[in-house]
C-alpha cells in the first residue's frame, strides 16, 4: 500500500539554505574520506502563482557535503540564474524540458542536471549548451560560463566523459535545422575550447540524454523517440512534447572512432529507451555496452510533478509494468557483418541512475554497478532502494528500508584500494517517514550500511552529482 505523503515530500520546495554547518552522524564515516559531495536538482517546484512542472524543470539548486576527519559540514543554495529571478520576482515559469508556459528565451539557464570541472572551474548543466559557473566554496553562482569558441547546436547532455588517457571532456551537442546533426566534440585539459571530432547527420534527431565512450570509441545510441525540428519552434508546446515514439524504426548504436570523428559501423536492435549508460568497453574486437532500458518512452511524459504526486497504487503498478527500467547489455562485434544485436539482462532487479568506479574503471572492464530500483516487496511510483549489481555473475545486493527514498549511489574508492569495490557508496536518502533526508553511507563490498549523517531539513529529488578529493573549506 502507497503512503502518498511519504514520497511527495521530494517533490515540495525546500525554502532552507545553510553554509558549512556540522551535521549529525548515526554509526560511522570511516576516517579516510576526505572530500566533498556536490549534488545538484530541482528543489522549487511551486511558486505564489502555483504552477507545477515537470520534475526536471524545477528550479535547481546545490547540495555540498565536505568530509573532514569523520566529521560532515552541510550547505546549500539555490543557482542564482535568470529563470531562477524570474521565477521569485513575477512567478513566471520558464519555458523548459517538460513546461510549455513562461519565457522561451529563460529556457536553458536553469542548471539543475549534473555537476562537472572545466578548466577548473566548476560548472552545473542541464541538456542546453549554457553552463552555469558557481563557486565550490561558498555554492554562489557566478554566471554563465563562457567556452573559448562558439560551437553549434542547440541542445546537449548533462553526462559528459573524461577520457581516462588523455583527461579529455567529451560530450556531443544537436543541431536543429532543415539539416540536423550530431556534433561531436573534445575539450582538451586546462582549455575551454570545444574541438570538433565529428558529426552525423540526420534528418529527424533523437531525444538523447546520455552516450558512451569506449577507450578508442564514442557510442551513440539513437531511439526512435524523433522529433521533426519545425515542430519545435511553431508547435507551442514543451521541448519534450514534440518528440514522437517510432518503434518501427527501431534503435540504432552509432559508432565513431575519437581519433578522427568517421563512423565506422551503425548496428540496429529492437526499439527500446534510456536515460542512462552504465559503462561501455573494448573486449577483443567487440564493444561491450551496459545500459538502463525501458520498453518505450512513456516514462519521459510521466514525470509530471502533478502526476508524480496525485499517483495511486494502481498507478504505481502500472508505472512498475510500462516503466520497468532494465540492466542490459548489447555487444557490438566491430568485424561482422552482422547489423542486428539483441540483449541480455544482467540483473533481476531494475536499475537507473547507474554508476560505476569510474576512475578506475570507466571506458574499461567493470564487474560492479550501482543504482536506484524498486523493491519488488513495495512497489512504488518512486524508486525505493539501492542496488549493486555484479555484471559477470548476475547476483545483486540491495538496501532498502520502508519509507525511504535513495538518490544516486556515488562510489568512492578508498585509498590503496585491493579491488573494484573497496571503498563506500554515497546515497542522499529522503526520508519519508520522519520528514528530513540523511546521506547514507554503505560499505561498498558488503553493501551494508555503515552510517547516516541526518539532514536537518528533506533534500528534494534529485538528479546527479560528483565527489572530489578536495576539501574546499576556507579557513575562518
């Protein structure tokens, strides 16, 4: 049975914002994470106008945890950006992913997807070009980030790669036009200039929201979630809107060499939809890729702030049989003639917002991912437990707890580490039941909790967020 108050809760504003204040820690942090966690997410969904959003147009904000000889320090604070005033001076709603009302030129400035460094200067991205600069330390948002080169298209991911040879930034941006294309591109370290690596063209582009990156090669897996580019200046709708599912015409992995951007296979499979990748490698003269799938791309038009938060049992079994998200993996034999791949699954349970040791093991060989998923005991609308997933053997461990509501597992490795997995999992939890959030701290191999350090407010859902061995505490 759903208790509806206990997941809504991550879909109300959080009005509070700290700076550097110690929190509370139930079990233990253990004594070697040094560092800090950097999330980023929607945290105003409504305003005195009342509108509500689609969840990934609520207004972002930043969450900042700094680790120091087991000791947490908390702060937080809104990205100051033109839809953000906007929004607080008239109550007006950007025009964005999922909301048609509001400003078409605000659409862009709010940054509430991931977090990544350029140059190194820390930046907040959703899916158009513009990135928003804040300061690490203090959270305060410094403007828009200014590349060295003016680059085209009009649209992007929020997942970038840093290529683990040459520490390159590699993303890809859409171009819409009478001729469209993928647009490929490198960022060189201590630059800001977008380097071209290639580009495909194609006449009605996908809905992309993440790619892949092998040590020699980019994938790009195109769904037939397509969107015809005329409709998005004259429908009047939301960007998402537009975009209609072809299933006919399946899903196909673009693949592209990075050395010098041509693409040398296209292979075909069955349509399906993802947000997220999970990892990608070479294995003799194959590519192996893992990612999160779901049958179609209804799951796109059912994070509706007001759908989310009026949901019943009865959707939320639904949501469960139209939205089962699933760990699979497609090979790509680089030297068949075969076009036509199919997939394996490599969990039981379902799995998004994956990662994996990434420092270690991004672009290469893996044996472990990390995710939310849903308890098979207590369906919900919202994800409610976390999961490891062994890729080789197919068995996965899980957290769970009634009530609560994990966001995404971030993996941080421990010093010295002996294997893949020796290190912690970092989750911000909400929980439902008492009102507030707490950053749960898992043992990575055993996948057993080791600690929860309490939050003195509830952290709102949100989407992704990055960790660094840097302290960025200012001495009084």
């Amino acid at each position: 049975m759903i208790h509806q108050p206990l997941y809504q809760l991550g879909f109300t504003n959080l009005d509070r914002e700290v700076q550097m204040i110690p929190l509370s820690i139930t079990g233990t942090v253990p004594e070697w994470l040094t560092g800090t966690l950097f999330r980023n997410g929607p945290a105003k969904f409504t305003t005195k106008q009342g509108w509500h959003t689609h969840w990934f147009d609520g207004l972002a904000m930043l969450h900042k945890f700094t680790f120091r000889q087991s000791r947490v320090f908390y702060s937080n604070k809104y990205l100051h950006t033109n839809a953000y005033r906007r929004a607080m001076e008239t109550g007006e709603l950007a025009a964005g992913f999922g909301s048609a009302r509001g400003k078409k030129t605000e659409q862009g400035n709010n940054a509430n997807v991931n977090l990544s460094a350029i140059d190194g200067h820390y930046v907040a991205m959703t899916e158009t070009p513009n990135v928003i600069e804040f300061d690490p330390h203090t959270l305060d948002t410094v403007g828009v980030y200014s590349f060295d080169n003016a680059f085209p298209g009009q649209f992007t991911t929020a997942h970038p790669h840093l290529d683990f040879r040459t520490k390159r930034h590699l993303n890809f941006t859409i171009e819409f036009g009478p001729s469209s294309y993928y647009h490929f591109y490198s960022i060189a370290p201590n630059s800001s200039r977008k380097e071209r690596i290639g580009s495909i063209q194609v006449s009605e582009p996908s809905y992309i929201h993440s790619f892949a990156v092998t040590e020699h090669y980019i994938v790009l897996a195109e769904f037939p979630f397509l969107v015809h580019p005329g409709e998005l200046m004259s429908s009047g709708k939301s960007f998402i809107e537009n975009f209609k599912w072809k299933p006919e015409q399946g899903t196909r992995f673009h693949v592209l060499r990075k050395s010098d951007g041509a693409r040398i296979r296209t292979f075909e499979s069955e349509a399906f939809f993802s947000f997220h990748h999970v990892n990608a490698y070479e294995h003799g003269q194959d590519i192996v890729l893992d990612i999160c799938a779901t049958r179609t791309a209804g799951i796109v038009g059912s994070l509706q702030v007001e759908s989310l938060t009026a949901a019943s049992e009865a959707d939320a079994l639904e949501n469960a049989r139209d939205h089962f998200t699933e760990l699979r993996r497609y090979v790509l034999p680089l030297q068949s003639p075969a076009s036509f791949v199919t997939a394996a699954a490599l969990s039981e349970e379902t799995m998004d917002l994956p990662t994996v040791n990434y420092g270690s093991n991004g672009s290469r060989p893996y044996r472990y991912a990390y995710g939310i998923s849903t308890n098979r005991s207590a369906i919900e609308i919202f994800s409610n437990q976390l999961v490891k997933a062994d890729v080789q053997t197919g068995i996965s461990q899980s957290w769970y707890e009634q009530g609560c509501y994990p966001g995404e597992p971030i993996f941080v490795e421990k010093p010295n580490a002996c294997t893949e997995d020796d290190g912690v999992v970092l989750s911000v939890v909400l929980n439902g039941k008492q009102g507030h959030s707490f950053l749960l701290v898992l043992d990575a191999q055993s996948f057993k909790e080791m600690g929860r350090i309490q939050v003195p407010h509830h952290i709102p859902f949100g989407f992704h967020g990055l960790f660094t061995e840097e302290l960025f505490i200012r001495e009084a």
